[in-house]
C-alpha cells in the first residue's frame, strides 16, 4: 500500500513538471524572473520623425519577460524605439536617426540574447 502511494506521488510531480515545461516553451510560465518581475514599458517616443525602420531577429526570447527585456535594450539607445515579438523572435526598431546595426547588436547581446539578422 505505501509503494502505491509513493508511485502516484511521484506520478503527481511528474505530471506538474511537464504541465509547468510546457507551459514555459509556451511563452506563458515564469521564465527568466517571470512576467511579474518587469513592468511593461509603453511605447517610447522618439525626439524627431521615422528616418528608418529596422527588423531584427533575435534568438533565447521565451516569454513576457524576455522580450520586455529586449525592448528596454533597445529603448536605452538615443534615438531608438523598439517593440518586440516574443513568439516570432523578433523586434522592430524605429529610428529618428542614423543609428549603425552593431550598436542595437551590443545592446541586445549584453541583455543576454543572440541577434540571428538585422534588415
């Protein structure tokens, strides 16, 4: 009898971990700190007009958080506003000015994510 209780305890656990593994290659667990951890910032507004608009593909983003993390990396460039995809993996970054593709690859690689291409 208390093999059978200690089999369907284990049976529970196992069924929880794989729900929450799920859940997190999902986009929707508590990956990275959680989504709770980082307010979402609103869009930021830019000093001057659109002179340029950049995709960027980025790789490692696996939830809410990540992304908001993306786009604060992106928001702290002068002249950069960004808003970010999460379960494409990408970001879309507004530029007033002439902003060099090595400089948001800096600042995304040092929030802790790969940039894959910038167009």
């Amino acid at each position: 009898m208390v093999d059978a209780a200690i089999i369907l305890i284990v049976i529970l656990l196992l069924f929880l971990a794989l729900k929450g593994s799920v859940r997190h290659f999902k986009g929707q667990g508590s990956c990275c700190g959680g989504t709770s951890s980082l307010l979402k910032t609103g869009e930021k507004a830019l000093d001057g007009p659109v002179v340029s608009e950049r995709r960027v593909r980025i790789s490692g983003m696996h939830c809410a958080s990540c992304a908001e993390r993306v786009k604060r990396a992106i928001d702290s460039i002068d002249g950069a506003s960004a808003s970010v995809d999460q379960p494409s993996g990408t970001a879309t970054v507004r530029l007033d000015r002439a902003i060099d593709d090595t400089v948001i690859r800096k600042r995304i690689e040092e929030a802790g994510y790969k940039v894959d291409s910038i167009s």
